[in-house]
C-alpha cells in the first residue's frame, strides 16, 4: 500500500470545493445627494490567509517542522530524521544518496504543506461543524541501517502517520544502495532471469506454512491469494545471509498484525542469483 495513496485521493476530492459570493448592487442614491458608486464585490470570498510555517531545529539530519492553521493552533506537526551515511561509503557515493534523500525529503514537505493541510483545515471544520475534537495531523519519520556490508547498504525508514480516525497508519520503506556509486539496487537486478518472483512468493508461503510460530500475528484467510496481488517490487531488503521480503499494513493482515517480514535465504535460492549478486554478497560480507 502506498504511503500517499489515501492522501492523493483526498487532495483530489478537496480540488472540487470552492466557495461563492453573491453579488450584490448599492441602490442609487437621491438626484439631490449624489454619492460615490460602491464598489463592485469580487464573486469569490477572500482568499484564506496562508497557513503559518515554523520549522525548529537546524541539524540537517533531522528536522522538525509545526504547521499552524490562522488562529494560531497547529494543523500538521512532522518530524523526520534523515539517514547518516558519514563513515559508511566513499565521498561520491555519499553524494549520490544524500542527493536522494533531499529529493525525497522536498517531495515530501511539498505534501505536508500543500495537500496533507488542505485536508487537515477540512477535518477541523468537520469537526467544529459536528461539535467533535480536532487533534492535528502528525509525520513521523525514523530510519535504521539494516545492513552495511562490503558491497550494499540497506536502509529501512518507518513512516507512522496520524490523519484523523480511530488510529494511525505505519509504512516501512526500503532502500538498498551500492557502495562503489550510491545508486539504487532493483530486485531484479539480483536474479538470473524473469522468474524470481514465483521463486521468492513459493519461499515465503513455505516459510508462513512451516516457519512461523503459533502466537504469529494473523494473516487473512486469503492470504495466499494477496501474497501475489499486493507483492510490491521496492519493498525488500538485501541483508547477510537473505533477502528480506517486507508487506505492509492491510497487504496480507489485518491492521493490527502491522506489517509483515519474511527472510528468502541466499542458500535456498543460488541456483535464481545473478553471479554478480552471489560474488558481491559473498565475497564482500564482512
């Protein structure tokens, strides 16, 4: 499931509401006391004054930013840590993933302060109309380094997000990078052929048959059936000894199972690995 999926959805409903006002004319005065016209009213009430910014702390790595609505009280509050590659890659490289990281991050504020405000001023005038509380919307986005091998770094960056309703929602975001020149690894980059994905689903439903324990979180009945359909090529791992598959919230389980891992070790599948994926991992592990 996408992050902004509900989000876009929403702005685009919010771009068919506007407002009119009706035009009214001045009554013409007496002959014997001539007055000034009045001035003609705009068929549009005035434009909202825009939305207060307060961003708050200057470390590059982490930013915490407070959107006020008119009156002062917030409407959205984020805070983002960014991931810290210092140490870990060699100066180009380093340039290269910090170059996406600040495009991402842009495309990101562009949503908190464009569309995700939008909707928040809407649900607090939904809730004022209905006489309900408004709590503001929330971003909270961490990461962690998952795998920092000879070869490949991994990054997992966890989105939780509060937009209104009964609960928040929680996407997890995979990002695996090559050292020699920072670029992003595609899944299939890694295999021989065209056929990996019936390799790793037919690892991972084994691995839910056999593997997971009784107290697991619960699946959906149909769960074989959504393994397939919400399988998202972005959404992996590469880690020491596996590939890490990862779905999330409401993919293959409901809500309160969160979303889901599953580990496809190299060993089980060598035979669908490119030569040059099995030399790198292998020969580059530390």
């Amino acid at each position: 499931m996408s992050m902004l999926r509900t989000f876009l959805i929403t702005g685009s409903a919010l771009m068919l509401l506007c407002a009119c006002g009706n035009q009214k004319e001045t009554p013409a005065a007496p002959a014997a006391e001539i007055l000034p016209a009045a001035p003609k009213q705009e068929e549009q009430q005035p434009a909202e004054p825009p939305a207060e910014t307060v961003v708050d702390g200057g470390d590059t790595r982490e930013e915490a930013t407070i959107i006020k609505d008119t009156d002062g009280l917030p409407l959205v509050s984020t805070y983002v840590t960014r991931p810290d590659v210092t140490g870990l890659v060699e100066s180009a490289a380093k340039k290269a993933i910090e170059r996406y990281y600040d495009d991402l991050y842009r495309q990101e504020q562009e949503w908190w302060t464009d569309g995700l405000v939008d909707f928040a001023r809407e649900n607090k005038k939904a809730a004022a109309d209905y006489g309900g509380d408004f709590l503001p919307f929330t971003v909270t986005e961490t990461n962690e380094i998952v795998y920092d091998g000879k070869a490949f770094l991994s990054i997992r960056r966890d989105l939780e997000t509060y937009t209104g309703g009964a609960h928040g929602s929680h996407a997890v975001s995979c990002d695996n990078f090559r050292k020699s020149d920072g670029s992003l690894v595609k899944l299939s980059e890694l295999f021989r052929d065209g056929s990996y994905q019936d390799v790793l689903l037919e690892h991972v439903a084994a691995y839910i048959r056999n593997s997971l324990p009784e107290n697991a979180p619960a699946l959906y009945d149909n769960w074989e059936d959504t393994l397939k359909s919400t399988f998202d090529e972005n959404h992996f791992f590469i880690d020491r000894e596996a590939l890490t598959i990862v779905y999330q919230e409401y993919d293959i389980a409901p809500y309160t199972s969160g979303a889901q891992f599953f580990p496809v070790a190299y060993a089980d599948i060598s035979n669908e690995l490119s030569e040059s994926f099995l030399r790198d991992i292998y020969g580059g592990k530390e």
